[in-house]
C-alpha cells in the first residue's frame, strides 16, 4: 500500500502504468486452455496519426478485451497497420520531391526499397499514439499488410479466385485520378458542391429536318458521344427512335435509342450517351448493344484529349486538359450556332480526397472481383444469424448493397503494394500463378512480362480476420480465434471492408469471420456538424489527453456512444468526466485514511449494519446491470451505470453515511471493522467495473490500496452473487436518501442559509418510519443540517417534505423573510412560465421546425425543456411555504 497523492495528475501514471503492463506482457498472459475471445483491430493507415474516431473506435475495443481479459478468457486483441497503397505513395513521393528526385527517375524496385525505409523510420506514429489512449492490443505479434506471411496469403488467395473464375480482366468504367495516375474506389472519392454550369446544346438530326435538344455539365465529352437516350414512352420522340443524329464537331452519326434513364420531365427528356466516360451511361450503353471494347475513349490517363477509334476529333484539340478542351469545344460550338443557352448551377462534382482533383470516370482494363457471386454467403450469414448487427436498423443497409453489388476493381495503377501475380506472353495471353516460376512452366517457358498493377488495399485488408492468425498456415492460435467474436467498425465502410470481409471469411474459412458486427456513429463537434478540417472544427484526441487523460477521454466516448448514434462530442463532457476521476482518487483517499484497504476475497463479506447490507447489495445490482449492458453492447448505459454507482451511491451516500462509524464509538469496534471490510470489498469492485473505461486511475488506485500478488489488468472481474441481495436494507436506506434529499432540495429551493440548523417536526409517521427515525437520527442532523427531531406541531410558516406516509415540516420563521421568498419565487416561476410559453409556441410553428437548422430547433427544445422543469421547481417551491 503506498498513500496516495493529494492531487489527481493523470500525466504522472499513465506512461509508467502502460509501459509496465506491455513490458510484462499482461496485453496477452499465457490462458492456452481459458475460452478465446478475440477482437481485430480495424487497421489505420501506416501513414495515419490519431483522430478522434479512432479514438472512439479503439476505446470501445479495449472496453471489451479488457473486461475479457478479467473474465479470465484468452483474450486475444489482434493489432496491425494496413500498407495504404495510395496514401504512403504519396507521402513519399512528395518525400522525394522535396529532396529534388522523382519516382520514375528512380525505378520500381529502389523506390520501394525508399517505402520501406520510411515505413522503418516514420511508419509506426499512430500505433504509438494508441497507446497513449491505453490500447492494450497484443503488440508482441504486431502485424502489417505487406508482411510476408501476409502477402502469402495475399496472393494465394487471388490465385484461388482467379482460378475459380471468380477474378477476372474486364474494361469498365472506374473512378480515375487523373492526378495519380490511378482507378480509386468510391470511398476515396469525396463529392463536393461546386458552383458550375449547365450547357444547353443542340444536336441535328442526320437528314437536317431539325434538332435534338441536350444538355450536359461537361460538353467536352461530347467528343465521345456514341448515342442519344429518350424514355420509350416519350410521345415526343417515339417517330425519332432508330433515327440519327450528326454530331456537332465531330460529324460522327450516333443513334437515338430509347431507355429508361432518360426522365421526360427533365430538360428536354433527351440524353447525351458518352459510355466511355460517365457511369450512367455506361449501362445505357451495354443495353443499347455497344461492347465495352468498342466504347470510346476521348481521355489519357492525365485526363488530357486523345484521339478516338474512328479519328474524328480534330487535331487542334488532341491533347489538350480536358478543362482547356471544356473551354474551346464550347467555343466550336457556339460558333457553330448549336449552343442554345448557358445557365449558372451548384453541381455535385467528385474529387480524389488526396490528390484534391476532379475525379474522371474512364475506360480502362482493371481487375475485378465477382462479387455479386460472393454476396450470397454473407447475405444469408445475416438472414440466419450466424453474424449478428448491432444496431439492427443497419441489416437493411447491409442487405440493399449485397444485393445488388457490381463487380469489384481491385487493381490500382501503383506501385506500392502487392503486385497482381499475373504474367503475360508477347500475345497478351495472361498466366496466374503465385510465383513467376510457376506462372513460367504455365506458359512453357516463353519471355514474360507481369503485370504492374498492384492490388486495391481493401483485397488485402478483406483477409484480416485470418490471415493475421497464420493462414493458409492451420495454425493453432487460427483453430483457436477464428472466427472473431466481435468487429467494432465505423458504419461509414461497412461496405468497403466489413462485408468484403464477411464474403472472403465465408469463401475461404467456410465460416463468418466474426460472429457480432457493431457499427458506431461519427464523432461530430459540439453543435453536431461533422467534423472537417475546412471548418476548423476539429479535435485532436491527443490534446484532450493532454489536458484531461486518456481516463477522462475514454469515458466521454464510452458515455456517449449510443449504439451507432453519432456523439456529439463537448470538451465540458470530458472535464466532468476528469472531475469523475477526481472524485473516485479523493474518495481512494478517503478510504485510505480511515483504515480501509482492498478485499481479502471476491465474494461479498457477510455484514450486519444495515448500511454495509445496503450497499454490498447495490453493488450486487450494479454488477449484474453492467454485465447485461455490456453483454448486449450498449455502451451508454455500461458507463452510465457505472458512473451513477460511484459518484452517487458510494461517494456521495455510502461514505458519508459510514463516517460516524468509522470516526464515532463505533469506529474501533466491530462496527468499525465491519465498515472497513465492507468498504474495501465494495472498492475493489468498482476499480474491477472501472478498469476496461478508465484503465489508468484504476490499476494506480488498485495497488495503493494494498500490496496486490497481481495487477488489476489481469485481475478478476466481480461475480453478482445474488445471495447478497438483502429485501431489507434497501428500502431502509432509500428512505433515508429520499428523506434527507428531500430536506436539502427544499432548503436550496427557499434559499436557507448553508450555515442554519432547522429543527425537524414529523407528522402522521407510522411506526416504521418511527424505527427508522431513531436508527438514523444521528446521521440525519449531519447530514440534513437538523439541530433536533420533533413530534409536536410546527408553529408558523414552514417547508412541508413528504416521504411515504409522514410530513416533515422545517419551520422558517425568523430563518428567511417568507413573504420576500413568496415574492421572489413567484416572479421566478412568472417569467420561467412566460419563456416556456414562448419557446412552446415557436417549437409549434411548423415553419421555424421545418426551415430553421437543425442544431437551431433541437437547441429550443432543450430550451424549453429547462423552462418547463424551472417552472415546476419554482411552483413546488411555493408549495412548500403553503
């Protein structure tokens, strides 16, 4: 037992506590026959830093491998880093830049040697950052995407699908970053609202007889039309399905053919076609008969003009930027007198969140994934239960996308990654194989060239359940956790990870990767808009440690995380929870200082007090509430139960209602002792349901209330004995908490002097409350500021308390001048009742809830709600004085 500080610095435990729990190896202690429960860490980006919804992501992670790991399980966090295929590019090629030297001037091979070296050096920020948050992952067998068992299995399993018929080499549309010169998936591409403009132009009909009207936000592709769509039931245009039309520019003749996409009630009702160049007309495209090989790509791969298949654009615009291009076909065509008009319009327009330029939709050779085949298992994992949402609400989102999922791109024009293991003859015959040597005999021995593509980060991140535990290898630790017992994830790429990884579990494990999926919200700012840089709205979790601890932090998370409900996230909500903190180290203190040292055992002690009976039974119900609530993963209510227990029930109540015994007569007898067991144990058994929230203030208070033979993180998480529940005690002690409660709500409601004793008259009590009054008296005029109890009549004006059967009257006469309280609360409740009013009226004028921001209405809702509960209070207050 060591004393505690007077002051609570979470600075000065947090880096020894966790250096010494990972030193020792107490992350993952040696349980080879205990039940496993793993847990796969979402891995960030080898390039990332800690932001604050990783912070709320790994927080809700170590809650559950930390309560785990008390329950005595095999408690298995797997930890890791994902290659980033794009993002490390880019960090070191802009390295390189700085230093004056280019990436294709030095070659693949030393330019990824140059990756590596960086990874070594610069490559490990954020996993340090976490554990400053107190992750405690098992560090010791730390993974990363690009490791070589990784990449073994990487490769296998492309191979795998490849021959199955499951991957394959298609053209189709992708998200191309013209800047990197790459297809990008959808969750790198962010829209962004742009002010741009909308030309009208006119399109003649082959025979001149007149014109088709479209209208377009990029009229360079136009260069590249192929058709015009106009809906089947169009009266307007049914004579002109099948004809022609010539193409300003160009002069190609491309048909008028008749889809669904085309909305008569927009614009004209006709449609441009560019298949080459927009996904929508992509699939006007292949309905209407053109091959993908035969579509028409008027683009490079730095979006610059190009020449078509069949020669027509003319050679004043071939390569020229596709905005430089904008300008001088608009030129062209208003020469020409076919553009009809210009209007100004906000158009959602798509960048790479990178690169920061307009991302193009392009034709190009990719390869892809059939994913519509590997669906099906994950889809009827969730039908069937075998994975379980959590929340629910978001099975129908997993649903909608499963089935009706297109072919997924899995290349990437890169250089950083795992290059695809396919090989190609001079006859572009393509050979698959996991090594060249194998891909060699395929192909007889002939020269080979491979591909240079890598793969999408998301292929390797898909296999992350198993591969990080030694597959293909059937390693023991793979027969162990696999599957996962639970994936905290992000709602945000439940698409781009978790159901990938759901199919290729299914696909190579036969068995789910992970039995629950729980799905968390964003964390927004204060005022509940989304976090962005742009906004300067940000918070940097590593700041809010600096100035409250990672304690403090993790609570805030776990309080607010209200199952896949975005937190609105105020910095006041982690400084009370820093107070939280506070509170529990003086109330340590406390006990610390009358003798009160941990439990000698796990179960209840035996007591005899009725208020030792009381709170060992309240902390029984607390138990049992936070295993329920952790079992179902309710995050809110597992902190908030917790938090209620200890600032309430124990600090506030418990050690004030002890303090006469440990400090009285009593104190040195077997009362006394009693109390200090009691005590000790109820302590102990909240450091335990503390720990997996607020790892650090727990262990440190754990070991200086006693010389432990093992510390807290691998200790043993509290059984809810039920045979503790005493029928007794508890209504006893509630009584006398809604007594004094009571007395002291009146006294602040009337504004009686903190300092002034009042004399207590009880009526109408019944011989219960009789009892109880003189079991409790002492402790009533500490705590209730009462000089006497008194059955006689109260003479004068008084506050009336009523507790069950009895009236409790405080007399005020000569304490406060009642007729200026009368007045003063009165006003109060006047103008309490004319804001409520007001607010009430204005939440009732459906055009201020409809028109008015959301942050605006909710903000007069709370309002009102304050307004009303003030009203009450002062109407309950005037009450009181009769």
């Amino acid at each position: 037992m060591t004393e505690l500080a007077k002051t609570f610095d979470p600075a000065a435990i947090e880096t020894r506590w966790y250096a010494h729990w990972e030193e020792q190896g107490l992350f993952r202690p040696e349980r080879g026959e205990a039940e496993p429960f793993t847990i796969v860490i979402p891995p960030p980006n080898v390039t990332g830093s800690l932001h604050i919804g990783h912070a709320l992501d790994n927080t809700l992670q170590d809650i559950l491998i930390r309560h785990a790991r008390l329950q005595g399980k095999d408690a298995l966090w797997v930890v890791g880093t994902d290659h980033a295929g794009i993002a490390t590019q880019m960090v070191v090629e802009r390295n390189l830049e700085s230093q004056g030297v280019r990436r294709a001037e030095m070659g693949r091979d030393a330019f990824i040697e140059h990756v590596w070296e960086w990874k070594a050096q610069s490559g490990g920020q954020i996993t340090r950052q976490l554990r400053r948050l107190g992750a405690s992952c098992d560090w010791r067998n730390e993974r990363f995407t690009m490791d070589p068992g990784f990449s073994a299995a990487v490769l296998k399993v492309f191979v795998h699908l490849y021959r199955e018929g499951l991957l394959y080499r298609d053209k189709r549309l992708v998200n191309w970053d013209p800047k990197f010169g790459t297809a990008i998936s959808d969750l790198e591409v962010e829209t962004r609202e742009v002010q741009g403009k909308f030309w009208h132009l006119k399109y003649p009909l082959e025979d001149d007889s007149g014109f088709i009207h479209v209208a377009t936000t990029r009229p360079e592709t136009m260069l590249a039309d192929m058709a015009v769509a106009v809906h089947p039931d169009d009266a307007r245009y049914k004579a002109l399905v099948g004809r022609n039309v010539r193409l300003p520019i160009t002069g190609r003749l491309v048909p008028i053919v008749a889809d669904e996409h085309a909305d008569p009630e927009l614009g004209s009702g006709a449609v441009k076609i560019t298949p080459g160049h927009d996904f929508n007309d992509f699939e006007v495209g292949k309905r209407a008969g053109f091959k993908a090989v035969d579509m028409l790509n008027m683009l490079d791969a730095q979006a610059r003009v190009i020449q078509t298949a069949d020669g027509l654009i003319p050679e004043a615009l071939i390569g020229l930027d596709r905005f430089e291009a904008r300008k001088q076909v608009v030129e062209r065509l208003d020469a020409e007198g076919l553009l009809e008009r210009v209007e100004d319009r906000t158009i959602q327009t798509p960048y790479g969140d990178r690169s920061g330029v307009v991302i193009e939709p392009w034709l190009t050779d990719q390869w892809y994934v059939d994913a519509a085949t590997l669906a099906q298992p994950a889809i009827e994992a969730v039908r069937s239960g075998k994975i379980n949402i959590v929340p629910k609400t978001w099975e129908k989102t997993w649903f909608n996308w499963l089935e009706n999922i297109q072919p997924w791109c899995v290349s990437r024009q890169l250089w950083w990654g795992h290059q695809i293991p396919a090989w190609y003859d001079d006859q572009g015959n393509v050979f698959v194989a996991e090594t060249e040597e194998e891909a060699q005999r395929e192909a007889g021995n002939r020269p080979l060239r491979r591909d240079t593509d890598v793969l999408d980060t998301w292929f390797s991140s898909a296999l992350w359940p198993f591969a990080t535990l030694g597959w293909p290898e059937q390693s023991d630790e793979l027969r162990r956790h696999y599957p996962n017992d639970v994936l905290v994830s992000g709602f945000d790429i439940i698409f781009f990870w978790d159901a990938r990884m759901a199919m290729q579990g299914l696909h190579f494990m036969e068995e789910v990767p992970w039995k629950t999926l729980y799905l968390h919200g964003l964390v927004r700012d204060a005022k509940g808009a989304k976090m962005s840089k742009s906004k300067g709205n940000t918070v940097d979790p590593l700041g809010l440690i600096d100035r409250y601890g990672a304690d403090a932090l993790r609570f805030t998370l776990a309080a607010m995380e209200s199952q896949g409900r975005d937190i609105k996230l105020d910095e006041k909500r982690i400084e009370g929870y820093r107070n939280f903190a506070t509170k529990l180290w003086n109330a340590a203190r406390f006990c610390q200082a009358n003798g009160i040292g941990g439990a000698a055992t796990l179960e209840p002690p035996s007591a005899e007090l009725t208020v030792n009976r009381w709170i060992v039974a309240e902390t029984v119900r607390t138990i049992q509430t936070l295993d329920l609530a952790l079992a179902e993963l309710r995050f809110d209510e597992s902190a908030n139960t917790i938090y209620h227990f200890v600032w309430g029930t124990f600090c506030d109540w418990y050690l004030e209602l002890i303090k006469p015994v440990l400090s009285g007569a009593e104190g040195s007898g077997e009362g006394g002792e009693e109390t200090r067991i009691v005590a000790g144990w109820v302590l102990d058994q909240i450091l335990a349901m503390l720990h997996p929230f607020m790892p650090f203030i727990t262990e440190e208070l754990w070991h200086s209330l006693a010389d432990r033979s093992s510390p807290l993180i691998v200790g043993h998480w509290p059984k809810p004995d039920a045979r503790a529940l005493d029928p007794h005690a508890g209504p006893e002690i509630d009584w006398l908490i809604r007594l004094i409660s009571g007395i002291r709500g009146a006294r602040s409601e009337l504004n009686v002097p903190p300092g002034a004793k009042l004399a207590l008259h009880v009526r109408d009590a019944g011989p219960e409350t009789e009892a109880r009054l003189a079991r409790h008296e002492a402790v009533l005029k500490r705590l209730a500021r009462i000089e006497a109890v008194s059955h006689a009549s109260a003479a004068g004006a008084g506050a009336q308390v009523v507790v069950d059967e009895a009236t409790f009257v405080l007399p005020l006469e000569g304490v406060i001048d009642i007729a200026a309280e009368r007045g003063r609360l009165a006003k109060a409740l006047e103008a309490a009742e004319k804001e409520r009013d007001s607010l009430a009226a204005r939440l009732g004028n459906p055009s201020f809830v409809e028109r008015a921001k959301p942050e605006a209405v909710e903000k007069a809702r709370a309002d009102h709600a304050e307004k009303a509960s003030d009203a009450e209070k002062y109407k309950a207050a005037l009450a009181r004085l009769g």
